[in-house]
C-alpha cells in the first residue's frame, strides 16, 4: 500500500507510523509532505491512499482544495483529519458534506492527539480502531451531562452514585468534572478543602497520577466508604487547562480504581472535561427535562453544530428524562430525539426536585421522594448489572438486595 500523507506539523509521520499494524505500509511505502504545494505536486503520482491535515489549508475553503484532490486520485482512497485547533461548525458542516460527495473519510473531533493518530491509522488501513486490552482492572464511565443547563445532571448523577454506594456491592467513584461550576462539594457539604482536582493537575499533565494519588484526593460521604467523590476545582478560571490528554489519563485511572465512575459535566461541549468523557464513556446519559428549551431547541442545537462531528449519533445516547409529571410521554420523546429511555424520573413535589440536595440532604434520602428514589434505584440496578457483567434479568441478584425503605438508606450513612 502506497500513503501519501500531508500534516503540518514535525514528526507526525512517526506517531502515525507507530500507529499503523505490521501489515500496513512501511516506511518507504509512506510520502510525508508538510506543505500544500508539496502535496499538489506529489498528487500526481497515483497513491492507495492519500491522509490529509486540514491546518495545511487554513486560509482556503474546504471546496477548494478537495475536489482538486479527488480528481488528482481518483482511485485512491482520502482520509481527512480536521484541525482541532480552529472550531468552525459551517466550514465542517461545508467539510463533511463535500467528503461524503467526493468518497472521503473525516475523523472524529475531540480525542486526544495519540486517540487521533489511532483513528487515523485505523482509517488508512481500512480498520476499525483497536481498544486497548489487558490484565488491569477496568471499571465502566458513565458521562453524565445536560441538555440545557440546570435539567439536573448534578441531581442524576450524585443520587446515583448514592444508590450504588449504599448497596454496598460496587467500588464507586464520582467525579465534578463541570469544572465552570462544580456544585458537588456545596451540595453534599463536603468540607475538607485541601482535596480537589485541583491538587492533581501537575500529575496529570505530567501523565503520573497512580490510583493511590487519586484515591487520596477524593472524599468519602458519611459511612459510605465504598464511594468516592473527587470534587471540582475552586479555580473555576483555570478549567480551559484541562487538556483531552489529562482527562483521558484521569478516566483512564479512575478505570483502574472504580467499578462505576459517575462524571458530572458541564452541558456544553466547549471544554476538553466534558468531550473528552462523552467521548470516551461506556455509558451516555443526557438529562433532559420536558420543555421544547430543553431537548429540542439546546441539545438539537449543540449535537447539530458540534457533537455530530465527535463520531457521535443520538442511539449512543440514553436519555434521562428529569422532574416529570404523569402527563408526560418520556418514550415519545426519546423516540423524537432517536435515543433509547434510560429513565424517566419524577418531579419531587413542593419545588424539592429542582436539586439534587435538599437542606443538606440528599433527595435520594427523603422519606417524601419515594417515586424519584425507585427511579434512581433503577438506574443504580442497570449499571450494577453493566458493572458485574449481567446480562440477565433487570435486578439485583437474590441475596444481594439492599433494604426497601427510606429508613434503611439513612442507616447507609449513619450506621
């Protein structure tokens, strides 16, 4: 296989090279250019495959240079790697459009620069990307963020992990990656303030953080020690400096720590903490509320202009409908939005569902929520059985139940 590939920076054929399998091409099977004359001029040589960067035409328009590459090689097969670098949602609307007419390949946008160079390996060879196996312990990630803010992710995503935690079975581990407004640690009162993200940036930019680091900087709540919160930052200004390479090194630890890591993110796709884990979960929940604001208009919107450029589709998806009235038709709204239900959670009466905490209390500990608690109980028994690897039933396994009852949920943290 001949590959002809373009990419403005320096050394990018060697981490494209260390990607590729023995059987793809080596390197005197590979034409590197940096610049765009370069590749015009090589294009006249026939190729198996032509990979190109879209920084090496900046200040031209995706029309003017990629149908002149199709009919320099019309027998080749074209693989394009957007520049992450400059965000334009027309020019890549313009961009994917052009390369579905012309036969070309895009990848994805939001992984991190060796998560690129895996896709775009996988794409040269005509391969679907390799998932890294091993003996280490993998536990799942659950991405857990909003259609419009304030549909209750934070309440979805804290009540939760509460409910996995006092059934005292799974390893439990969540995050506040909203890291503009991380609310977890005044919502459940945690106090101690020396423990946060915050205390583990250098390891993470330096890709050293071990589990013992991570399990120091979270807290546990009351007597539920198999959970683990790991709060937000209180230097809001600084969560633009969380790059895709830290968050996926801090999911990658959490993975070896946790048998469930809950990650409470941002509604908006323009940080790396919230792409990078929708991106890389095993499970996708979008809270919604029943409001043409909330899952038509802002999550339609957002998935229009930026997530569809992830590699992401709707059936990837759960939704979570939140703070429903019994008028409501969740299963036709998530057949409007093509995702399947993953819960349809009732209002709290008296204005109490509009938190996830309620007076220093937990809604999934008032004696006056039952109906949101069965609901949050439901979800708690999908991941348990994703976590345990059953595949059979819909509940807890016999013997393993813990206690109905608001009361038995309070012993959980009070003993």
């Amino acid at each position: 296989m001949k590959l002809l590939f373009a990419h403005p920076q320096a050394g990018a054929a060697d981490l494209l090279g260390s990607q590729l399998s023995r059987s793809g091409p080596d390197s005197d099977g590979i034409v590197t250019v940096q610049h765009r004359d370069r590749l015009f001029a090589r294009l006249e040589e026939p190729f198996d495959v032509v990979a190109v960067h879209t920084g090496l035409f900046y200040d031209s328009y995706p029309w003017d240079w990629m149908p002149e590459i199709r009919r320099k090689q019309p027998q080749a097969r074209v693989v394009v790697a957007p520049d992450e670098a400059v965000y334009d949602s027309f020019m890549l609307e313009a961009l994917t459009r052009l390369a579905e007419t012309l036969g070309f390949a895009v990848l994805p946008l939001g992984g991190t620069e060796q998560e690129t160079f895996e896709a775009l390996a996988a794409s040269v060879e005509g391969r679907s990307v390799r998932r890294a196996t091993g003996d280490k312990r993998s536990g799942i990630v659950v991405a857990v963020w909003s259609a419009s803010s304030k549909d209750g992710a934070t309440t979805v995503a804290v009540n939760t992990a509460l409910a996995l935690a006092s059934a005292n079975r799974l390893r439990v581990g969540l995050i506040d990656a909203n890291l503009r407004n991380p609310e977890i640690r005044s919502q459940l009162n945690l106090t101690e303030t020396d423990r946060s993200q915050f205390k583990l940036r250098p390891k993470l930019q330096t890709h050293t953080l071990q589990p013992e680091d991570l399990l120091d900087s979270c807290m546990t709540y009351r007597k539920m020690n198999g959970l683990h919160i790991l709060t937000g930052s209180p230097r809001r200004d600084t969560a633009l400096d969380m790059t895709p390479e830290m968050m996926a090194h801090l999911l990658q630890t959490a993975r070896s720590v946790f048998d469930v890591t809950l990650v409470d993110l941002n509604a908006y796709p323009d940080n790396a903490a919230t792409v990078c884990t929708v991106r890389g979960a095993d499970i996708r929940w979008l809270v919604a509320q029943n409001n043409y604001a909330s899952y038509r208009t802002s999550w339609r919107e957002w998935f229009d202009c930026y997530w569809k450029y992830c590699g992401l589709t709707p059936s990837d998806i759960s939704l979570i409908l939140n703070r429903t009235s019994a008028d409501d038709k969740p299963e036709r709204i998530a057949d409007a939005l093509h995702m399947s239900l993953g819960a349809s959670i009732p209002n709290v009466p008296g204005g109490l569902g509009m938190k996830a905490v309620h007076e220093g209390v937990p809604l999934y500990l008032l004696p006056k929520a039952e109906p949101f608690t069965e609901a949050i109980d439901g979800l708690a028994a999908s991941l348990t059985k994703r976590a345990e690897g059953d595949v059979q039933g819909t509940e807890l396994a016999p013997g393993r139940r813990h206690k109905p009852g608001w009361i038995s949920r309070l012993s959980a943290l009070f003993g």
